[in-house]
C-alpha cells in the first residue's frame, strides 16, 4: 500500500540555519503530496502542497518539489525562526474514488529552533 | 468563519466503556473524515462521511463506527475501550464536489486517555 517514510527527529537548529527535512514516498498512481505542521496543542495546518511532478509548493518561505524520478519531497527553508518550532508531518494523498482526500501521513518530525 | 471544532477538548475512560467524539465540520464543507494520532506518530485514517453514509473506511475495528447529520456534523463512536486507544483524535473536512483537490481542513481534536 502506499506510505510516506520522513526523516527521523527530532531536529535542533539555531535561530537563521538552513532547514531540510527528508521525505519520501512509495504510491501506486500519482498522488498529491503535502507538508502539515501541527503547533503544541493544535491540530494540523495545512503548510504546502504540490498534485504533480516538477511542481514546487511554496509557503512562508518553506519549499518542497514533487520529485517523482526520487519519490521525493523534501523540506527547506533557508533561514529558520524560533517561531517555526513544531512538528512536521508530510503526507500523501490517498484519493478515493468519492473526490475528498483521504491522506497518509509519515511519522512526524520535531523542529526545535533555539535564539 | 468558524473552522473545524471538535468537543470536547479532553476526555478520560476506562478500559471497557464507550466514547463519543463530536465534530463541526467548516462553514460550506460536506465531507468529514477522522483521524487517529497516538503520541509521536502520524495521524492515521479512520474513516470518512459523506452524504450521511461512510465512503471509506481505514484499517480500524468494527469497535470505531460513526455517523454524519443532515447538517454535516459528525460523531465518531468508540466502543470497548482498550488502553491502546488512547489517542488524539482528529477531525477534518472538506468539500467533495468536482474540486478533488479540496485541502482538509483539521480540528484541534480530542485527547482521549483510556486508563
């Protein structure tokens, strides 16, 4: 079946480091894919998304691309706040035939940015 | 424009009782699905309403079944309670219609903790 595999945390950085998180997937088709981000105590935001390959999704300065020769879709941001702490959870889109997604995540990475 | 709510925020059970969680599904959304997230993992699907009528269904007992109300609002019944129920559970909607790439929208969920 399809599943997504992310690198495991969790991730320290300083305050202005460059971000990378690793992702990768196993799907039969051509999934959409996506990063969500859940703060403390919420529940998952939406951060970006791409639905073929080649496409980049862009969001608050994070950036991922759909790469389907690697079965790819990494995380970056080239300099990371205090506020960007949290958990990062990319995901892919199971589709079912009634059109509302249905999504598989991968385990989820801890990001603790320090001042 | 209220977003997904869920109730209640906290809830505590003991092994063998039954739960019921609650969900307001986003102003103009239709489609409702559910997810469960133990501590430090990925959510994983439950299962998804539509129309009042479960559309599909992930790798969960038959002890997790559900509903959706003419209004869209959902509930997600748990029965026989087992520790390793305890979970956050998630609640997210969308809007079928001809748009299949409708992003889910998630709720702050429900803590359950089955003792």
């Amino acid at each position: 079946g399809n599943s997504v595999t992310q690198m495991e945390g969790p991730v320290t950085l300083s305050e202005e480091a460059f971000l990378t998180i690793n992702c990768t997937y196993t799907a039969t088709g051509y999934p959409s894919l996506f990063w969500y981000v859940q703060y403390p105590g919420e529940g998952l935001q939406l951060l970006l998304k791409a639905t073929k390959a080649d496409d980049k999704g862009s969001n608050k300065g994070f950036e991922a691309t759909y790469r389907k020769e690697t079965t790819s879709f990494h995380l970056e941001k080239g300099s990371v706040q205090v506020s960007d702490s949290a958990v990062y959870f990319c995901a892919l889109s199971d589709q079912g035939s009634w059109g509302a997604q249905k999504l598989v995540f991968g385990q989820g990475t801890r990001l603790t940015i320090n001042p | 424009d209220a977003g997904v709510t869920q109730s209640p925020t906290h809830l505590i059970k003991t092994r063998g009782q039954q739960v019921t969680l609650r969900c307001s599904p986003k102003s103009g959304h239709d489609t409702v699905s559910w997810y469960q997230q133990a501590l430090g993992q990925g959510p994983q699907f439950i299962f998804q309403y539509y129309e009042e009528e479960e559309r599909q269904r992930g790798n969960f007992p038959d002890r997790f079944s559900g509903h959706q109300f003419p209004n869209y609002s959902s509930e997600l019944n748990v029965n026989a309670l087992l520790l390793g129920d305890s979970a956050l559970y998630l609640c997210a909607s969308s809007s079928r219609g001809l748009r299949t790439n409708s992003p889910l929208h998630f709720g702050n969920g429900t803590r359950l903790t089955v003792t």
